[in-house]
C-alpha cells in the first residue's frame, strides 16, 4: 500500500485541471434544515461527462506510455466511467473500446459513442461485461482500464477530496458513494492523509452492498444477486487492490434503501433544480441516517446522467411514495348522479382527479356494486388521509390501490 501517497494525489489533481469543470460546493438551506447539520453537496454530475469518473479514467490514461495507448484502449462499465475513457482517449488519439452490461441507460451507451468509442453490449451486470471485457484485452491485446479496482485510477478519483477540503477546510463528514470502491479508496486515503479527523462514510444501495459485507468478513465478499435502481453503483464484487485502503481508512457504511433514492431525486429536482443519478443520491438520502446535528457535512453528487424514461418513472415512484398520488376504489350503486356524488366529496376536500375508471361488472347486481377507480393528485399523505376519511364518511367505503407509477 504504498502506491496512493500524496504526492500521486496532488499529480493527479493538477493532471484533472485540464479535463473538468469545477464543480463548487453548493450550500443546501433545504437538507441544512432537514437534518440539523451544515450540508454542502459536491456537483459532480455537471461535469463534462455528466461524472467524476473522467477524472480516474483520464490520470490513467495520462500515466500511460504511448505504447500502451497505441494497443488501444478497452473498460468494462456500466456508463459513467465508460464516458471517462472514452473522453480521455479520444484526448490521446487513442482506440476505445468499452463493453457495457445490456440494462446500461441508453443516454450513457450514447454519449460514450459520441465521444468516438465502440461499444459492445454484454451481460446483465457490470461483471459480466467486465469478464468479457478481460477476455477481449487477452485477445486483441489492448490496454485494459479497470473502472475501480486500480491505484492509479483510485488516485483520480481522490482529486475530488483534494477540493473538497482546499473549499472546506473545516469539513467534519464527507459522504461518498460505493460501487466497486475506487472514488472511496481515493477520497478517504487523501483526507486521512490530509486530515485524520474528518470522517469518510460510504454509502451503498441494500440491494448492492458488497462492500458493507465485505468489511464486515474482513476479505472481499462477491454477492451472489444485486437488485438496485442504482446501475452504477451495482457491483458483485468490490475491487481487492483497493480494499485495504477501505479498510484502513474509511469510517463506516450506510446502506439506502431504492425508495429513499426515488424520494431524494424529487428532493433534488424541487429544491437544486438538478438531475442526479440513482448512484448520486446515495449521499443525499444518507443524509437522514446521520446521528450528528450541527456538522458540517459534504454529499458528492457521483453523476447525473439519467435517460428521460427512468426519469419519468422515478418522477411517478415518487409522488406516489410522498403521497402527492394515490388510488382508490369505492363501490357505489349505478343509478344517475353517484358520480357526481362522489366527485363533489373529492372537490370539497381539494382533491384533483387525474383518472376515473368506471366498472360495471365487477358484481352481478349491478344496483348493488358498480366499482369507480379513482386516481388524484394530493398535497401529502395527510390530505390524502383527509379525502379517504371524507370518502368514508359518506359511505362508499373507499379502499387504497397499490401503485406501480403509471398513472400517466
């Protein structure tokens, strides 16, 4: 473990300069109010890339020899750093090759052919595209660039607690998103070098937590299933170079839960007027299971780029999960004016229907039991609870539809 000292890191973080946008802190008023803690939150979805990852990808790359760079360039990634190596080869003049999972969002597999990279699609997960990514390096011959599982790469990565720190000086927790491991390898190694007291914590989905597992076991643990709306940060196996600096160096592990990361974007998109990715909202729904007040706290904002689909049903997710949408379904007699009945209880209450489903068969006697599906908009869970109760009281027995996002 001698590879990530301090002068690689401040190699690396002159060597970045060149290849990213300076992201600021951004002082959040709103997760400050929320948590009772100073929150600051590190943009790295505004950079170039739409993530820090160009800032490993491109120091590698850099530390290179031309040789190296001349057998062309192949990774395995789920998106973000696959944009990095593609961004920073095409610097070099260097051929990209990079192999990413099928469910990769089609923005990601975009954008890395933009910048001049073939792309081919491979696997389910991110280790499986890395398996065939190895196995065409052994092929062809390129150069491999291992997204996490690389000192060099690791380094990169730790330029962002170079800023953090030189912004912030007095910094007393930085949050930092795990995937394989790389970014918290390089950012906790560089602020307990830097200073000891700030603590580094590591934020993993439920669903995706091999590192969590891993420190637990004391050795690198690979999860037999990952099942996270985080792609980036759904790994099997954490990288065993980078390991042992985790172990030394990090502070703790919370673990987020994929519901938390829905209701976070709509945080975010209502309160900064950004896009986050899944995997870039690990910190800020971390935020809540912070047992400190009056810290001040850094969330790094991994990435952003997210395509307009998953968007769309993280949006719908997360007005359900707020209560902001519900549904229900009341039984009434199918006589003239039960509708109106009905609706005007909803009025009363300030409910806005958003669909009606009327069905006449769901009981033989249809004088009985006509069944009305109501979908609405609400303000919350309370004013939500308001109109059911409104509901009730008028007899019509209303019961609560799980949702699935698709009221649109």
């Amino acid at each position: 473990m001698t590879m990530m000292t301090l002068e690689k890191f401040e190699e690396a973080s002159d060597a970045v300069i060149k290849v990213t946008n300076r992201t600021k802190l951004v002082y959040s008023d709103y997760f400050s109010e929320m948590t009772g803690n100073k929150v600051y939150l590190k943009p790295e979805n505004m950079q170039f890339t739409g993530a820090y990852k160009v800032r490993g990808a491109y120091y590698k790359i850099s530390t290179l020899s031309d040789e190296e760079r001349k057998k062309g360039l192949i990774t395995a990634s789920a998106g973000n750093h696959a944009q990095g190596v593609a961004y920073a080869a095409k610097i070099y003049g260097a051929r990209a090759v990079i192999v990413m999972p099928t469910t990769t969002p089609l923005i990601k597999v975009n954008r890395t052919k933009s910048y001049g990279a073939e792309v081919i699609l491979y696997g389910n997960v991110y280790d499986e595209a890395c398996q065939h990514a190895l196995e065409l390096a052994k092929e062809h011959g390129f150069t491999f660039i291992h997204p996490f599982n690389d000192e060099v790469v690791a380094t990169g990565q730790g330029s962002i607690a170079m800023e953090i720190i030189k912004e912030l000086p007095t910094v007393d927790i930085i949050l930092c998103p795990v995937g394989g491991g790389g970014l918290l390898a390089g950012v906790s190694t560089l602020v307990k070098l830097l200073n000891p007291n700030i603590k580094v914590i590591g934020v993993e989905p439920s669903g995706a937590n091999c590192m969590q597992q891993s420190l637990k076991a004391s050795h690198v643990v690979t999860m037999p299933l990952v099942d996270t709306i985080a792609d980036g940060t759904a790994v099997k196996t954490p990288g065993d170079v980078i390991f042992p600096y985790i172990q030394k160096n990090v502070d703790d592990i919370i673990t987020v839960e994929d519901k938390e990361l829905i209701v976070s974007f709509l945080d975010m998109v209502e309160n900064h007027k950004m896009i986050v990715e899944n995997s870039g909202l690990l910190t800020v729904a971390a935020l809540k299971q912070l047992d400190v007040t009056g810290k001040k706290v850094v969330s790094i904002l991994s990435g952003g780029n997210m395509d307009v689909i998953t968007m769309s049903s993280i949006v719908q997710h997360g007005l359900i999960e707020r209560g902001r949408i519900f549904t229900v379904s009341v039984l009434l007699p199918d006589k003239p004016g039960e509708l109106v009945n009905v609706a005007s209880v909803i009025a009363k209450e300030q409910g806005n229907v958003i669909r009606l489903e009327h069905n006449q068969f769901v009981s033989i006697n249809r004088n009985t039991a006509v069944e009305l599906v109501i979908t609405l908009e609400a303000f919350g869970h309370e004013h939500k609870n308001a109109i059911v109760k409104a509901l009730e009281k008028k007899g019509y027995n209303p019961k609560l539809i799980q949702q699935k996002g698709t009221y649109m």
